[in-house]
C-alpha cells in the first residue's frame, strides 16, 4: 500500500500506470482502490519530508584554504 502511494506522489504516473507496475510485479490491485489509498495516506506522505527538523549535525562550515598545484598558487572552497 505504502508503494502505491510512494509510486504515485514520487513520479508523474496515473492510478492505472500505478496499477499496471504493480501487476507486473504479481500484485492485483485496482486503480479506484490505489486512488483511495492515495486520498486517505497521500497528505501524511507528503508532509513527511517537510516536517523534517535541522539536527545538530546539520550544519555545513566553509573552508578556505590556498594550495599548491603543479607549482601554481590555487584558491579551494570545500564544505566540512
């Protein structure tokens, strides 16, 4: 059911497309039954990558640094 939904909401695919992907995998199941699932767990899976919260480990610091390459003074931005 979770797959249904994800397949859906993830790629540009209809309910019979949904349908027809899982009856290639030996899954039978109606579209009007994925559209159903789609209607009643879709809001929640949607929600679910924006309700994510910053972690203290989130956070990217810049570091600059000059180098020597082939004898050539270079400039070097990495993200740590």
């Amino acid at each position: 059911m979770s797959h249904c939904v994800w397949l859906y909401h993830r790629f540009p695919l209809s309910f019979r497309e949904v349908e027809e992907l899982l009856l290639q995998r030996g899954v039978i199941v109606s579209y009007e039954t994925i559209r159903r699932w789609c209607a009643k767990f879709g809001q929640a899976y949607a929600n679910g990558p924006r309700r994510r919260h910053p972690r203290p480990g989130d956070k990217w610091h810049l570091d600059e640094v000059f180098i020597k390459v082939n004898g050539e003074l270079k400039y070097l931005w990495r993200a740590v």
